[in-house]
C-alpha cells in the first residue's frame, strides 16, 4: 500500500492545474489534499478539495500532516493592486504553510519561485520571491525544493499582454538561446510540475534551488507529456 500523501497551495493556477493531474495519476500518493479559496471541480479519486481561508491558514493545520506540501501559490501585482496584497499571497501564505508543514512533521516542501529571485534585487516582484526563499531556508525544513522557472508557457484563461507577447517571441528565441543563454528560454508550465513531481519521489535532504534550465532538462521530453 503506497503511503504518500500530499497537500497543494495554488492548485487552480497554470502550474499547479498540471500539478495536480499528474499527482492524481501518477500512482505514488493515496491522498492529495487541495488547498483552494473557490470551488473547483477535479476529477480524481485521491483528491480531496478544501475550500480555505488563506488568511488564517493555521486552522487546517491538520491537513499539513502529509509527507510533501507543494506550494505553487502567486499573483501579479495588476491583479493584487497593492504590494502588501502581493506580499500576502507570495510571501506570507508560502512561508505560513511551510511552517505549518514542518510543525506537522510534512518531509518535503517544494516550491515555485522564479527566474532573478533576489532579496537585494531593484525589482518588488524578484524582491519578494528572494525573501521568501530566504525564510523559508532559515526554517530549516528537512528537504527543501525552489524551482526557479523563467516565463511560463502554457495556455492560461486570464489574458496577460506581457506574457502573450514574451511566448510569441520565445517560440522564436527559443530556438537561438543557447550555452548561458538557456536559463532564460520560455518554460512549459506542465514541465514545471512534472519536475516538482519528480523531485518528490527523490530522497535529497537539505535546501536545493532548480534553475529554469535545469528543471527544463529534469524530466525528458516524452516523459512530462505522458506524465
Ligand atoms: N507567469 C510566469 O511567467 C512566471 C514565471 C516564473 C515564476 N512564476 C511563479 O510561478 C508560480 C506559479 O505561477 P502560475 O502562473 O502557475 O500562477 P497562476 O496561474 O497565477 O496561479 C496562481 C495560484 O495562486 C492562487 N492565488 C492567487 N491569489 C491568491 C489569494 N489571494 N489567495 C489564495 N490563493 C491565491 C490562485 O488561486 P485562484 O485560482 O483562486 O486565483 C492560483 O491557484 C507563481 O509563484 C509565479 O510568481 C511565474
């Protein structure tokens, strides 16, 4: 009988719609918790839906008791309107849920942050993808998984002109990014979450950061298709 079971933050999101379709079938978990603020309809024997407040997250503290939290959890700053309301949803429910999962004794935390995370970069949103890394480091969480993806490709039902127009472009930039210029090729979302699946299943202890590259070349190519 396979013993796994996780939780996901974001499970409705680009990511982590794919996340959680290859969760469902890929065999390694008897439960997958989905951790949403609306309904959501998923096909899935494993899954079992949670309709939350993210704001006091510590009262479904007993559903943190899983062996792999994934967190997939973000915002744009159009979408927010203010950076403290970006702030919440990309850096306080991450690093509230990551507590959560080490109170509850959870082995894994794996989470998407992006491309030029920095704590000291000019940019807000890299800013605060760099703080949260850097908290959620210093909880010492006993396997710690950031996957930095650069742009995300894949087919998203809120239209975002930046990222349209940064995929179009990448389908041809793609193609003549290589050597150091390969971390900054557009990235399948669906690739993403099979990386993060993958890396589920590995024993790595410690802290471990995934460059958009690296997570591009973690899973091959007919593998995250059929995953
Ligand atoms: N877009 C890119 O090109 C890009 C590049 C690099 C890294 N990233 C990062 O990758 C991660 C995943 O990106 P994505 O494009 O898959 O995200 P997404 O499609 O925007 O989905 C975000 C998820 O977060 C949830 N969420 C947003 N605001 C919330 C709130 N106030 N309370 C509770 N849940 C909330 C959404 O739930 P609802 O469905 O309820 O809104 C959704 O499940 C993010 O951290 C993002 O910053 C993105």
């Amino acid at each position: 009988m396979n013993k796994k079971t996780a939780l996901v933050l974001g499970a409705t999101g680009l990511i982590g719609k794919e996340l959680v379709q290859i969760l469902s079938e890929n065999g390694h978990y008897q439960k997958v918790h989905l951790l949403v603020r609306g309904p959501i309809e998923v096909e899935s024997k494993v899954c079992e839906i949670h309709l939350v407040d993210f704001n006091n997250l510590h009262q479904y503290h007993e559903l943190f008791q899983v062996t792999d939290v994934f967190c997939c959890l973000g915002t744009t700053i159009k979408v927010a309107k203010t950076k403290e309301a970006f702030r919440k949803v990309d850096y306080e429910y991450p690093v509230e849920a990551a507590k959560l999962a080490k109170e509850n004794g959870a082995e894994k935390f794996l989470i998407v942050s992006s491309m030029g995370a920095d704590t000291k970069s000019l940019f807000f949103y890299s800013r605060v993808k760099g703080e949260v890394e850097e908290t959620l480091s210093r909880l010492n969480i006993p396997s710690l998984h950031i996957f930095r993806p650069s742009l995300l490709l894949g087919k998203r039902e809120e239209f975002r002109l930046g990222e349209k127009l940064a995929e179009k472009a990448s389908g041809i930039l793609n193609k003549v990014m290589i050597g150091p210029l390969r971390q900054y090729r557009g990235i399948q979302a669906r690739k993403v979450a099979a990386a993060m699946a993958v890396t589920a299943q590995s024993n790595k202890k410690g802290k471990h950061i995934y460059l958009s590259h690296e997570i591009d070349s973690m899973v091959g190519f007919s593998e995250w298709k059929k995953l």
